[in-house]
C-alpha cells in the first residue's frame, strides 16, 4: 500500500517529468545540461521506485521521425540512335551494318532458287574494243549463262540510253602497260596514299603467267572485314571457289584491300571521299606495276556501297582498262549530287548486283540500295545484271568467287 508521502508527491513528480519531455523536445539533448542534477535526481528516484512496484502511468517516449530517404530522380531512358541513310558526302552514315562473322571455316550452304538462278541484264552497251580476249589460254568460259529476264530496278531495259564511243582520253579497253611488279604472293602490307590515308592490303599474283593477259580482282569487305581479316577462310577469299583461287584461274591477280577507318572496319562511314582516294591511288599503284587488261571490283555491303557510292562515281577512270563490278548486300548510286560517270566513260563496263529480298541491314528497295543502284548506272551505259533472290538475307554465304567467275566468263 502506498504511503501518504508518495501520494502526495506523485502529482509533482509527473508535472516535472512532464516539463522534462517537453524541454527534450523543444531545447535537444544538449540544452538540458543547463538544468542542475538536483532536479533530475528526484525524476531518476521516482522512476526508478515506479518500476520497483511495477505500477504508475509510463511516460511517453518523445516519438522518433525516421529521416526521410530522399529517392533519386529515375534517369531518362536512353534513346537509341536514328541511324539514317545520308545521301551526301563526306559522311553518309547509310546502312546499320551487322557483322555476322561464321564460327566455322565451312562455307555455308547456298540456297538454291529459282530466282537466284535468274539474272536480271538490261540491254547490253558495246563491249570495249581492245578488251581481254576470252580466248588464246585464258582459262575462261565462253559460255554466257546469263537470262534475258528484265524486270527490274525501275529503268526499263528497252530503253537504256545507247553507249557513246569511249573519251579518247580514257584509252578504254588498252592494257595499264605497267611492269616489274613481283608475282608472288605479299602479306599484309601497308599503303599510304597521297591525301595521307593509309591502309593495308593482301596481294595474291603467284602463278599468274605474265606472258598471258593478265586481270586485277580487287576486293573491299563489308563492316567488321571479317573476309579480308580471315583469308584462308571459304567464307570470301579462301577455300577452292573462294575469290584468290578463281581469280588465279583466270590469270587475274587479287587484291583484298583493308579500309582506312580501322575504327569501325567499315567504308561508308567517315571521310568517304578520302576513302575513295586512297583506293584509287592503290589500284593506279597496280596499274603501273603489272600490264593490268582488265579490273573487277567486288564488294560485300559496306564494300559495295564503297564501289558504287563513292570509288567509280569520283574516278571512273579506273574502268578505262575494261571489267566491271559485282557487288553483294548493297551496291547504291552515288552519294552527293555530282560524279564523272558518264556513258562514254562506261562504254563496255559491266556491273553485277545481287541482294537478297530479306535483306534488311541493305534493303533493296531503299532509296540507297541494290534497285536504284543498278537503275542510275543501266541509265548511264553500264551492263546491268543484277540476281535478288527471294528470302535471301544480308550475307555471302561463300557464294562471292562462284560469282565473279561467272560474271567474268560472262563477259
């Protein structure tokens, strides 16, 4: 039983308790040190008598906020670049091209259709006069396995405008007369043209007889240049029916050139005009060094954009020797509103397009693709063939030596 004494302090007791609370609350821990211990200790007792009886009101803790945890902003949702074709130069940033790099050193399967096996041509220009002659040891086919089918790219066949006679200045047909260049193999080797792109490049000329007419391949891959940088694989220049051995069976010397922009491994980005030029520069190289009747450009999606887009429409010169160019998954007319094609500079020049109808990375018909490509140059007095297989996608599929060695003997 309580005595009176703590009756009667009980009510003083909680009055003090309670002016201590508040003082906490109000002042903070450390203005309560300007209270004397004289007024605490008379709490500590009370409180402590209180929880010996195990009666009496509790006092309210002072209620504790959590601090507030202040959440970040969520960060915008990175938007993925537009990538459009640029149809001017000096950088066309054209096509997204994705790099599908083989596992194996197998070529794949070529599917067979019927429409792969169709060629488109438009109505032929005059061959050039004093081009290779297909006979005489050449090692070539005569045949002409080519269709006479001409539904395509936009520009009717009919009415492809007629070749004029080549520029005198052109010496279209005649042979580069160059000599002492070796015929032999070369490793990768690096050039450096005369605007200061440098680049490296593989030469194949072993076995290829001199005392014959002798033919230039020259090969620029697509993004990644998985071909060039993997020459025994069958994937482009290795393998049986790959370009080096197709071409040395036509006596024709191979070049697999690498781009200057080693950033991206590609041609179509960058400073495409450079790019052009130091190609030509290479290729005018070779001219002067072997007795050079004929060149064939072949190119695979960046590559071919690289042929058509950007080398033959600022140095058509080059095809002043005779050939032509096949070109895989690409192959646009030219970027920017000016070039030097003209019809009497491609009397007699062949060219070859073939991508497939699911191609998306090149598509055919985009305004930069395979269609319009082939319609621009049929317009100015090329030799239009094309192949665009139903279903086929955005690769070579080891088809690119079979190819060309069908297009030369074609010719």
């Amino acid at each position: 039983m309580r005595s009176s004494l703590s009756m009667a302090r009980r009510p003083a007791l909680v009055f003090t308790a309670a002016t201590l609370v508040a003082l906490t609350a109000a002042c903070g821990p450390g203005d309560l040190s300007a209270l004397g211990a004289g007024a605490a200790a008379p709490v500590a007792a009370e409180a402590g008598a209180q929880s010996a009886s195990g009666a009496g009101e509790q006092v309210p803790a002072v209620p504790v906020v959590p601090p507030v945890e202040e959440t970040p902003a969520p960060a915008p949702a990175p938007v993925p670049p537009v990538e459009e074709p640029v149809e001017t130069l000096p950088e066309p940033t054209a096509e997204t091209e994705p790099v599908a790099e083989p596992t194996t050193e197998q070529a794949p399967a070529e599917p067979v259709t019927e429409a792969a096996d169709k060629v488109r041509t438009h109505a032929a220009a005059p061959k050039h006069q004093g081009s290779r002659s297909r006979s005489g040891g050449s090692g070539r086919q005569s045949t002409d396995t080519r269709s006479t089918d001409t539904r395509s790219a936009g520009a009717p066949a009919a009415s492809a405008p007629a070749a004029a006679a080549p520029a005198p200045a052109a010496a279209a047909g005649a042979a580069s007369g160059g000599s002492g260049g070796s015929f032999a193999d070369q490793q990768r080797t690096k050039f450096t043209a005369a605007n200061g792109q440098s680049g490296q490049y593989l030469r194949y000329a072993a076995g290829v007889d001199p005392s014959r007419p002798v033919g230039l391949v020259v090969y620029v891959d697509g993004t990644g240049e998985y071909g060039v940088d993997n020459p025994n694989a069958s994937y482009a220049l290795g393998g049986s029916s790959g370009l080096v051995a197709v071409a040395k069976a036509r006596n024709m010397i191979t070049l697999a050139v690498e781009s200057p922009n080693q950033s991206c491994e590609c041609w179509h980005s960058g400073d495409t005009a450079a790019y052009a030029d130091f190609l030509a520069d290479l290729i005018e190289q070779q001219y002067g060094s072997y007795p050079i009747g004929e060149i064939w450009l072949a190119g695979f999606s960046s590559g071919a954009q690289e042929i058509t887009r950007f080398l033959v429409p600022r140095h058509p010169e080059l095809m002043r020797v005779g050939g032509g160019w096949v070109v895989f998954g690409g192959g646009g007319p030219p970027a920017g509103s000016s070039s030097a094609v003209s019809a009497d500079r491609m009397a007699g020049v062949r060219g070859h397009w073939f991508t497939g109808t699911a191609d998306t990375a090149v598509p055919l018909t985009a305004s930069w693709g395979a269609r319009a490509g082939e319609s621009w140059y049929a317009a100015r007095g090329v030799r239009a063939t094309s192949e665009y297989p139903s279903g086929v996608d955005h690769g070579l599929f080891g088809r690119l030596g079979s190819t060309v060695a069908r297009m030369i003997d074609a010719g």
